[in-house]
C-alpha cells in the first residue's frame, strides 16, 4: 500500500479530525448555539463518566450525522441519508456499547495524532499512515481500559467543545484580533486543550469516587 493510497483513505477525513476545521464549522453556529456548545462541553469534561452511555449514543448521533452528511451530498436527498444514517448509529452504539467505545477511541486517538503531525513538516510525509495507527492502537485500548478510555474521551471532547466554542465567541466579539492567543497558531489551542482536560480528568475520577450509577464494569 502506497502513501498515495493512504492519503486517499485518510485524507477526506481532515475537516473531521483537524482543529481549524471543527473551528471552521462551529462559525456557521448563531451565538446561542455556541452557547450551548459550551454548557454540552462542561457536561462532557466533568461528568462524562457518570453520564457516559447518554453521552456514548450522542456522539454515534453526531457521527452518523457527520457521515451521513458527507455521504448523501453526493445523491439527491442528503438530509434523509444524514438523518438516517444518525439514527441507525445511535440505535446501534446501545447494545453494541463496547464496540462504540472502541471506535469513540481510535477516533480521538486519530485526532490527536493528526494535530501533532500536522506541526511538523517532516512528520507530516508520514501522516497518514500515523493516523491509522493511531486510531488502531487507541481502539484496542478502548476495548480493553473501558472506564479510563471514557474518562479521557469524554474530557479531550468536552475541552475541545469549550475552548473551540469560546474562541468562536471571542473572534466575534473582536477580543483575538491582534490578541496573543490566535487560531493561525494552533499550539496554543492544543496546549490549551490538552491542560483542561487534564483538569476534567482529575475532577471525574474524584466526582466517580462516589460511586456512580450504571457507571461501566471493567
């Protein structure tokens, strides 16, 4: 398998697992939904664990909506198909609860590979092959470390939802123009997201410590 193959499987992948990209989209939102962007990313950081089969589904909704979309914009009905193709995966992440951990997984593990390589030039020639095995190598950890693997999951998702959100806000509200922190300079958006989910990770293994209810075995 050539790297030209590999580009072509990983590739049209970029506007879901590149940061300017979810950046991109998050300017089509009005205000209030950005808000409540926010107020959906304080649930997922802190509380992602507790609430993690509610969260699991929404998210194979999100997916199924993401995949349907770029599906149907080939044919003639793109709505039916995204809301098709979102309903079928949320009915499906229920009973097959693991097996959407896993790929919940190997999706933030690709993405997070993809930030770190799209940094750097030279590892940037070998990027599609290090988002496959990313996203293999933080699946197989997914299914094996489930509790650990949503605990993380949820905080890196729900960082990224606030900090994308906010940094939308504040463009609109003129506060990055000429500002310190701006998004042609993304290390400061993935340190940032990187210390807060730290922060969420340790609040949800502290708030887990009361043992939650349906929190997952293993």
């Amino acid at each position: 398998m050539n790297r030209q193959t590999l580009e072509g499987m990983v590739l049209p992948a970029e506007g879901f697992i590149h940061f300017s990209s979810w950046i991109e989209q998050l300017r089509q939102l009005p205000t209030p939904a950005l808000v409540l962007m926010i107020g959906a990313g304080v649930i997922f950081l802190l509380y992602g664990r507790s609430l993690f089969r509610g969260i699991l589904i929404l998210n194979a909704i999100l997916f199924g909506a993401w995949l349907g979309w770029q599906i149907g914009q080939t044919t003639q009905y793109p709505y039916i198909i995204t809301i098709g193709i979102a309903i079928v995966l949320g009915i499906l992440a229920w009973p097959l609860f693991k097996v959407a951990v896993a790929i919940l997984s190997g999706l933030t593990g690709a993405t997070m590979v993809w930030q770190v390589v799209s940094l750097h030039e030279r590892t940037a020639y070998y990027g599609p092959v290090l988002v496959i095995v990313g996203f293999l190598v933080f699946a197989v950890l997914g299914w094996f470390l489930l509790k650990a693997t949503i605990t993380v999951v949820t905080a890196v998702q729900g960082a990224g939802m606030i900090l994308f959100s906010l940094v939308v806000l504040a463009q609109r509200a003129g506060l990055l123009e000429g500002g310190w922190m701006q998004v042609d300079k993304p290390g400061a958006i993935h340190l940032a997201v990187v210390i807060l989910a730290i922060l969420g990770i340790l609040y949800q293994i502290g708030h887990t410590g009361k043992k939650s209810t349906g929190e997952p075995e293993n």
